[in-house]
C-alpha cells in the first residue's frame, strides 16, 4: 500500500501548479514544503503567455489576471538615469484590461489567447494553493521539511519533519508514494539526494545580472509623487555610482529593487536607504518589508531529469538568471508536461517509455530557454554607459537618445519574445515520428505557428468568438478540420485509439482558418497541447500513432492491441 500517487517536495508555484493540475485529474498528492505558508517576498514576476495558457487549462487564468497591478496600469519597461532624472528609453505594453483584445490585433506575433501578464508571485501562489486544495484528493502541507528519500521498483518513500504549529504537535512521518517529484528550488535536496548534479555556467561576471545580488522588498508611493515620468512596471536605473531595476509589485507603492552588489560589500539599512536614494534621485521616505540576496549569472540544466521514479521539475532542474522572466515560466512548463504522463502511468495507460519522455523532451528545453536567458543578460550585463549620458546640454542629449536607441532595441529582444514564449517544440520525441522537411525557425523574436509534431498546437480564434483550445479535452485531442462523419474503417480505427489513450475528445471544427493553420484533416493534440501527430487518413494505423504517444515503444506495438470498445466523442 501506498499513502498517496505523488509526493511533491516543494510548495512554490512549480509545486503548487503540479499539484492542482494533478489534483483535477484525479491523483492523490502530498505537497511538503519548509515555508510556514505561500511567499511573502517578491520573485518572479512575469507570467509568460505560455503560462497563462496552462492556467487556463485548470480554470484560474482569469483569476491571476485580476492580480497584481491595476487594470488601467501599463506594464512599460522604462530606462532612466534615475527615476527622477532622464527617461532614456520605454517599451510600452497594453494594460491588463486591454490586454486580451491587443494579443487579438496582433495575434500575427501573439498568436494566444493568454497574453503575458506580470503579475508577482506573491500574488499567484495563494492563487494555485487555493486550486490544488480545490481537490479532495490532494493535501499541501506546510513547515515540514523531508529529510531523506529511497525508493523500490514500486515505490518512494519520504521522511517528513512536520514542525509544531498551532495546529499540530511536531513529529517525523514516513510517506510512500508511486512517484516522487523535486521541486525544491536551486538547492534542491531531491537532486543532491540523487546525486544529480548542474551542468553549464556557474557564477558568470557582469556588470549587471552577474553577481551578488541585493532584493529589497520596500513601500514607498512617494515615488509616484517624486517622479516626473508615467509610472512603469520595470525601472531600470544607471546612475554613474549604480545600475538598479526596480519593478512594481502592486501600482500603489510596493517595490522590489534588484542591486548588484561588490565584492566586499555587505547590505546594512543605511546602505539601502542610499540604493533607493540613488535609483530614486532623491531621498524619499520608504518602509523595508523584506530583503534576500541571490546570485545572478548562472546558466544550469541539470545533466538528469529523472532517477527511477524521482523526477526533478523547476530551479530543482534548472537555473537561470532571471533576464526575460524564463526559469519560472520553464518550470511551470516542465509541470504541465509531466502532469499528464504521471496520471497515465498511475492509471495504468502508459508504455515503458513514457516517463523517460519527460527528460528527453523537457531537457532540451530547458537548454533552449537558459540558453535565450544568458543572450538577454548578456545584452544588458555587459552594456557600458558612456560618461557624457550624465552632461547637460546638446552633448548629453545626444548622447542620452544616442544610449536609449541601443536600450529600446535590448528592451525589444528581451520582452517582446513570443518566440520564446510558445515556439518549444518536441520534434525528438521518442512519444512521435518526426514529419520529413524542416521545422520552422525558432527565434526568440517572433512565433512562427506550427502544427508539425511536437510543436505547440496552434491557437485561433473561432467564429464564435471562443478560443480553439477551450474546445480541446483535458485529455488528448482528435481535432478534425474536414467535413463529413466518420467511415466504418476510421470509426473502427478511433475506437481502437480510444482505448489507448482514455477520455480521447473528438472535436470538429469545420472552419477553414483552422484547416488552413493545421494543414491536415485529423490531428491528435496531447493533454498539454503539443500536437502527436496529424495525417489525413485514419486507419490501423491510427492505433500505432497512439500508442506510441503514450509511451509504448515502436519495437513492442506491433505486439499491442488495445481492445475495441466504444468512443464517446
């Protein structure tokens, strides 16, 4: 007997968004983590429209977008000498509350129906606790730390520290599960319980995003008053004493100000209060709520993403310095595509090669989006102000719009990234055949919509008004673009397909938009949206094709026949 399915370590959004999604296709999860609740202190940022997308698979995307800055606040990226001084350069991007119909102008870019949202995680995580424990079935447990993991052909088993709270008396648990996922952070004790160790850059120098780190998490809405400039989401500062990004938390004067420090300094308040002062241009009264250091200039994947049946997911797999808002955004996709391998493998449905599918898709992403990380950190890290940008008159002016012209392209590649956002693919999957000719580019810059295997299925509005996606199921997808019902041979072939993959959805869609962005009849869409496979005939081979993409090798189909029975579509 096992206590639950899964066991997650590590309550943050990676952990929290695994465990709702998980909980709503029913597995049982015990989620451990060593906080005493969701953070109260300012990291990620961002949510990509990749993310959004997946929250809106389980149903909360409308709730976060709600979140964070007001509706009418426009989330620019604006670059200054200080916040009081010259503007350099700003990147202006839609309000939450137009931000929807600005993704449908320009859905020749953005072709979702979740634009980017920057939001913090300090607002997001109540948000995906509140969904996990929607679910009867999964339980998030906080001040508990797990102490030692091993695990059989069967099993894993985990020792919890539960401390006393008022709730509780303190005491150590053994728990057992079928999996156990890590996604305890950067310094994960799940990896190094594994032995499993980083790969790639470690401790990269730059003049910014490079280094020691200072995160200050402060209240000072005079900085609305003291600034002559429209309020921005992102302030990146470059004084000639310091370089500073100080980025909105809530639009009504909660900041987080993010300083490289030197090597032999060391945060005091007095040296705070000098940093705001400085970023600011003047010294205003403010209230410090939070600080923690971290180091930027990292760019790590781990050389492993599963050990039996550990499997690592977020910082605990990957690390990055946090230029273009990716490794939150990474982890949350690793989730997404491991929550419905684990429910299959749990349900019984999955092939051996399933749970290795996870690794040999998920660690070239990371790879990918680690890789696109360091160019952006790079573009700004290593980037020098020329003196004369603080002169006055005809030369500093000159040479402030001379500076901005070069901050504005950087500000450009590092936040208008669709590319990045949706363009991973899965061509090397060992769950799909790759279609013969190349795959579309994959710049960071711009989103090419593909409907070859592996890649992101593309969106589109319907005439309707409703997105694609709320059409597909929340399991696999039989999208069909053609007219006409079903002849026996492909009704035949769809029931013997919907016995390999349950709860298979067939969904017609007869407009010629669709059609014409597919470039098939029928195409079969994973649980988390990647296409597995799209032809215009379906027969026996139907079956092979799904199989395949729940794990089962191409040496062993020919000896599996999934019993005929009928589909409901």
């Amino acid at each position: 007997m096992v206590d639950c399915d899964v066991i997650i370590v590590g309550g943050g959004p990676v952990g929290l968004f695994l465990a709702a999604e998980l909980g709503q296709r029913g597995i049982s999860v015990e989620v451990f983590d060593a906080k005493p609740g969701t953070s109260t202190h300012p990291a990620a940022n961002a949510n990509s429209a990749r993310t959004m997308e997946h929250f809106r698979r389980i149903g909360i995307s409308a709730a976060i977008r709600s979140l964070g800055l007001p509706r009418d606040y426009a989330p620019d990226v604006a670059y200054f000498t200080s916040i009081t001084g010259h503007e350099l350069a700003r990147l202006h991007q839609p309000a939450s509350q137009d931000a929807v119909e600005w993704a449908k102008a320009h859905s020749f870019t953005w072709a979702t129906p979740e634009p980017p949202h920057r939001c913090s995680q300090l607002y997001v995580e109540p948000v995906l606790l509140e969904a996990a424990r929607s679910h009867t079935r999964c339980r998030v447990h906080f001040s508990t730390r797990v102490v030692d993991i091993s695990q059989s052909d069967d099993r894993v088993t985990a020792t919890v520290e539960f401390e006393a709270t008022a709730e509780r008396a303190a005491e150590t648990r053994t728990v057992t599960a079928r999996y156990l996922i890590g996604c305890d952070g950067p310094r994960s004790f799940v990896r190094k319980s594994l032995g499993i160790r980083y790969e790639g850059v470690a401790g990269e120098k730059r003049e910014f995003m490079g280094g020691q780190m200072d995160a200050v998490y402060f209240y000072a809405p005079d900085l609305y008053r003291v600034s002559p400039h429209a309020p921005a989401w992102q302030y990146w500062t470059f004084s000639p004493k310091q370089r500073a990004l100080i980025i909105a938390v809530d639009g009504h004067g909660h900041f987080i100000m993010n300083v490289q420090m030197r090597d032999d300094e060391r945060p005091d308040d007095d040296s705070v209060r000098q940093r705001i002062a400085e970023a600011i241009g003047t010294d205003i009264p403010f209230e410090l709520k939070s600080s923690s250091t971290w180091t930027a200039g990292f760019t790590l994947v781990a050389e492993q993403f599963q050990a039996g049946r550990v499997f690592l997911a977020g910082d605990a797999a990957h690390l990055f310095t946090p230029t273009g808002g990716l490794g939150y955004n990474t982890g949350i996709d690793d989730a997404a595509n491991l929550a419905w391998k684990l429910e299959a493998m749990i349900k019984g449905h999955a092939g051996q090669a399933l749970g290795a599918s996870y690794e040999a898709e998920r660690r070239p992403a990371a790879l990918r989006n680690t890789a696109f990380a360091r160019g952006f950190a790079d573009s700004i890290g290593h980037l020098r102000v020329p003196r004369e940008v603080y002169e006055s008159g005809p030369a500093g002016n000159s040479a402030r719009a001379a500076f901005g012209d070069y901050l504005m392209f950087h500000a450009t590649s590092e936040f208008v990234i669709p590319g990045v956002h949706l363009g991973t693919r899965y061509e090397s999957s060992p769950l799909l055949e790759a279609e013969a000719g190349p795959a579309s580019p994959d710049p960071a810059n711009l989103y090419v919509p593909c409907a070859r295997p592996g890649h992101r299925a593309p969106h589109a509005w319907l005439a309707d008004g409703r997105s694609l996606y709320d059409r597909f199921g929340s399991g696999f997808t039989l999208l069909c673009t053609g007219a006409g019902g079903f002849s026996d041979e492909q009704q035949l072939a769809l029931q013997r397909a919907g016995a390999a993959l349950p709860q298979l959805a067939v969904v017609h869609v007869g407009e010629a938009a669709v059609a014409e962005l597919y470039q098939a009849r029928f195409v079969l869409i994973r649980p988390d949206q990647h296409v597995a496979w799209r032809g215009d005939v379906l027969n026996r081979g139907f079956e092979t094709v799904a199989l395949r993409a729940v794990g089962h090798l191409p040496t062993d189909i020919g000896t599996i026949s999934a019993p005929v029975r009928p589909l409901v579509a």
